[in-house]
C-alpha cells in the first residue's frame, strides 16, 4: 500500500506538471493521497520501532543490527515525510492564494516523491529480506 500511495501521488504530481491534470483535481488528490501515506507511515513505523523490531530481536539476537540499520532508515525516512508535509501543504495554499507561484514548488515535490519511491522500494525490500527469515525460523506470526 505504502509503494502504491508514493507512485499514485509521484505520477499525479507528473502528470499535473505535464498539464493533463488541472490544478482543483490535483491539490485535491495530493491532499487526501498525501495525507494517508504520511500518517499511515508514521503509525507503521512507530510500531515497529516500538513493538514489532524489539520482539525480533528478543526472538533472535541477529536481528540487531538490522534492526539498527532499520531504524536509522526510519529517521531518514520521518525527515522526507516532513519535507513532503510542509511543501504539500505550501502547493495547496499557494493553488487558494497565489497558483502562479506553485511552479516554483512542483518540481521540488515531484523529486522529493520520487526519492520517497526509491527509499521505500529499497526499505521494505530489507525489511523483507532480514525479518522473513526470522519469521519462519521461529515459526512466528502463525
Ligand atoms: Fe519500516
């Protein structure tokens, strides 16, 4: 779901630039799309943090440094989010008060969603690579 709401949103974004969207439907799509991909990661990823990684770790102490590699990911990962928030929420003001100006932001936004795709592509392919193997391992998780 996460790869899927960053290419929706990266597309859209191309597509509003390539003016084969107008602007009432993008700003729309950018806030309801935006929103559920940042908030839905937050959440995903404070629960890893807090829950899911320390209970792979406790079931297998080689879990460790991936976890710590996973983490740092999720640092990096919360500072793009943040980047992304406050220039989304500028593109959708600026389409109210000013739309001439939001050209000077929409190349910006569509290369900090495309660095988002590429992060989350290789992220939850690590995610996938260190903790199935945990998984079946210790028969977790059914
Ligand atoms: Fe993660």
């Amino acid at each position: 779901m996460f790869r899927q709401l960053g290419e929706i949103l990266l597309s859209k974004t191309q597509r509003f630039m390539d003016n084969q969207i107008d602007g009432a439907g993008y700003v729309t799509g950018l806030g309801q799309y935006g929103d559920m991909l940042i908030r839905n990661l937050h959440g995903h990823h404070t629960w890893e943090d807090r829950s899911y990684f320390p209970e792979l770790s406790r079931a297998d102490r080689r879990f460790q440094a991936g976890q710590e590699l996973l983490e740092s990911d999720h640092l990096e990962l919360d500072n793009l989010l943040d980047d992304i928030t406050q220039r989304s929420n500028r593109v959708i003001k600026l389409f109210d008060l000013d739309p001439s100006q939001i050209k000077n932001d929409i190349g910006p936004l569509r290369e900090e969603f495309a660095k988002l795709s590429v992060f989350l592509n290789r992220h939850l392919t690590d995610e996938e690579d260190l903790i199935v193997p945990i998984l079946l391992h210790h028969k977790m998780r059914g």
